[in-house]
C-alpha cells in the first residue's frame, strides 16, 4: 500500500480502488478480491 | 460505490496500466489482481492461462467494457509484458530526454548557438552571455527544466536577466556594449564621415566618442567676459627681452 501511495498516478476512486487492491495483495503482489468486496471497500 | 462502477474503474486502471487482472483464475471463480506501478514489478507471468488473460473479462462477465480497448497480457497476440510508459520516454536527441508536448531537458553539452550570439551582440548583452550561461545550465538542470525551445528559453533568460545576473556585473563595473543601431557618433560637425579615434561612424548616433565629446565642449562653452579676459591678461608672462 505504502508504494502505492508513492508511486501511482492516479487519484480519487481510481488510487482508492489501487489501494483496495494492494491491500488484499500477498507477498507475490497478487490479490484475488471479488468485485463486490472491491465495491464494499469503497464509499 | 455499486459493484458495475467498480468494474469500470477496475478497467480504467487496466487501461491505465497500473492493475493488470488475470479472470477467473482465483479462488472461488475470482480474478487476480496485481498493481504494477513500477517497471521493477513484473507483471503477470505469461507461462500458461495466457488465453483467459482479457481486461474487459472481469468476474465472468463477458461484456466487454465500453470505451475501454481489451488488453491481453500473455497469449499468441499478446502486447509485451514492458510498460507501455517506457515507449513514449525514449529520448528524441542525443542528452535530452523527451517527456511531453514535445518538451525536452536541457541537451547534454548545451552552449550558446551562433544565432543566440548574433542576438546577443546585436542588442549589447555579449560581454554577459557567459554569465548568463553558467546560471541558466545550472537552473535548467536543477530543477530539471522542460522547454520546446532551449535558443528561445535562452534568450529570456538573457532579455530578462534572470538571477540579476547583469545587474550584478554592472554593479561591478562591466560595461554594456553599445547597440550596433548605437555605434554612430553623435557629432554632427561632418555627417557621414568616420571618427577616426572612436572608430564609429558620425551623425545621427546616440553616443558621443571622446575627442568628439571635446570638441563638442570646446564649441559650446560660453565666451569669456571681457574683464575675466582682462585680469587673465596681467598674470601673462612678459616676453623676455
């Protein structure tokens, strides 16, 4: 999450969603989320 | 936020390149997600499942998203797993790295062109062009300036004396030449013809050389009163007989 903070260009929803993503990621950077969860962790 | 619009920013960041998004290859029918910002992150491996790999396929919908190019990552069509950022970076010029609007930084090597130096001479700023130099490669490079132009941003640098350049060296005694459309005499005694001791032309001029300044003196200086020609006359040495 931390290097998303630093390094993405994006922002608002989209950085939002970046950092949902990152947050559920493994050691491998890979995350497997569904959708609905993603939608949940968004306001 | 509604689990439609999710999917719509999932695909824009797809389109972004940050989020790369293998479908239904997780648990439970999910699709993986993996952020890449850097180009030290790997993307996806594209060793086998390359055919399902389609951005627009997220979650087992198999609407693709509107307005949004599918990207395949992997597969016998697939684009190159390199970023596609490090394509559009790549330096235009030997020393300067191109990034956007056709904006560069400063060339490796930069120097005042014959055109800047012609400019320069022409409007009296040569004997500080150097100066002006030292501190506009420095500037440019430190805080890692982009323009289009760097003759042109050279010349504002110049015109505008950024750092007070000029007016620092003025203060130490460095004069500014004369303009070129300057360099005629300002006596007017002989129009035309050349002053020999300041090497300009008379007439017509905004300076006055020297021995014209003199002369031009000598012509206006007002008439001595005849009793201050008087008393000078009595302290004049008598001849020797």
């Amino acid at each position: 999450m931390t290097y998303v903070w630093e390094h993405s260009s994006q922002k608002g929803t989209l950085l939002l969603l970046l950092l949902a993503v990152a947050d559920f990621a493994d050691k491998d950077g890979k995350a497997y989320p569904s959708i609905r969860t993603l939608a949940n962790r968004i306001p | 936020m509604s689990p439609r619009n999710t999917q719509r920013a999932v695909i824009a960041l797809v389109a972004s390149t940050e989020l790369a998004v293998r479908s239904e290859d997780g648990p439970h029918g999910t699709s993986i997600y993996q952020v890449i910002i850097n180009e030290t992150l790997p993307l996806f491996g594209v060793e086998g499942g390359g055919d399902n790999l389609s951005h627009a396929n997220l979650s087992g919908d198999k609407k693709q998203g509107r307005g949004v190019t599918p990207r395949v990552l992997g597969g016998d069509t697939a684009m190159s797993p390199e970023p596609s950022l490090t394509v559009s970076r790549e330096p235009s010029t030997p020393g300067a790295t191109r990034l956007r609007k056709g904006k560069t930084t400063i060339p490796a090597g930069f120097t005042i062109s014959d055109a800047v130096r012609a400019w320069a001479t022409e409007h009296g700023y040569e004997p500080y062009i150097e100066h002006h130099l030292a501190h506009f490669t420095d500037y440019a490079k430190s805080n890692g300036k982009l323009y289009a132009d760097w003759d042109g941003a050279f010349r504002n640098c110049i015109r505008s004396d950024w750092g007070g350049i000029r007016a620092a060296l003025v203060r130490q005694g460095v004069k500014p030449r004369q303009k070129a459309s300057e360099l005629f005499c300002q006596d007017e005694a002989s129009p035309g013809e050349v002053c020999g001791l300041a090497g300009v032309p008379r007439g017509g001029g905004a300076i006055r050389c020297d021995h014209h300044e003199l002369k031009h003196q000598e012509r206006t200086r007002a008439p001595m009163p005849p009793h201050v020609r008087a008393a000078l006359d009595k302290f004049k040495p008598k001849a020797m007989t």
